[in-house]
C-alpha cells in the first residue's frame, strides 16, 4: 500500500469522504483548507484522511475513512500512523482528532494509536447535521474529541 498528497488536479475521493462525514458541505469547506491524502493498493483507492491546521502548532485528522470492502484490514491504523508521521515532519506539536459518542471502533482505534479524550461537544451532531446518524443502534449526538502531543 502507498500513502501520499493528493495533487490539486486530482479529484478528491468522495465516496470515501463521505463515509466518514455524511455532510458534503462540510468535507467540501474543509478539503479547501486542509491537504488530502490517499491510500492506495495497486493503483485502486482504499483509504483517504484529511490534515487541517486549526491553531499554531496544531493541527486536526478531520476525516479518516477506508473503503467498506477494505476496512478490518489494518488501514485505518496505518492511515493515522502516516497522518501523525506526516503532522510530525511539517512541524506540528499536537495532532486533534474528533468523532461521534457512537463510533465505537473508531473510538477504540484512536485509543490505541496514543490519542487521549479531551473533551466532549454536547450535541454537536445534533446542531450541524440535518439528519439523524445511528451507528451500532446509538444515534451519534455528540462530538468526542481526542488528542495526541507529537
């Protein structure tokens, strides 16, 4: 597998932004701002995550996400540990990450990878999504958020 910068004449891989943030408004207003990158197996994209700077010397993981045939696999982790390599080598002292109460894997997997919850946005998903998420039979309301010094 491979990992590297989208070029800006490449087009994003929505299908798989999308996975991670239903909200196309939300993945096109921040792929403005942040640097995408693509995993790749035998020139197939299977993985995507997005860098955002958001403060000096910190910068956010807004979208991890693996393609559904290609998840269980070990990608998601390799994607955060190139993230954080990648955060690292550009200068950033602290890497953020946040998900919803209901993303129990995710949970987890960030867990593993070193980052620590540092606080919760009560009903974040609730104010900015129009739509209702459920995932593992709980609605996703509100926004876990998770850091890791570098």
């Amino acid at each position: 597998m491979r990992i590297r910068k989208l070029n800006e004449e490449e087009a994003a891989p929505m299908d798989l932004l999308l996975l991670a943030d239903p909200s196309k408004e939300f993945v096109l207003e921040y792929m403005k701002r942040g640097e995408c990158f693509v995993a790749e197996i035998e020139q197939q994209t299977v993985g995507v995550y997005v860098l955002l700077p958001t403060r000096p010397k910190t910068v956010e993981l807004v979208n991890v996400a693996v393609a559904v045939k290609q998840q269980v696999r070990g990608i998601g982790k390799q994607l955060i540990v190139n993230a954080m390599k990648t955060a690292k080598a550009k200068g950033y002292k602290t890497i953020e990450i946040g998900t919803g109460n209901s993303s129990i894997g995710q949970l987890a997997l960030y867990q593993k990878c070193g980052f620590r919850i540092i606080g919760v946005d009560l009903d974040f998903f609730v104010r900015h999504y129009s739509e209702e998420i459920f995932e593992n039979g709980i609605q996703c309301k509100d926004m876990i958020r998770l850091a890791k010094d570098l």
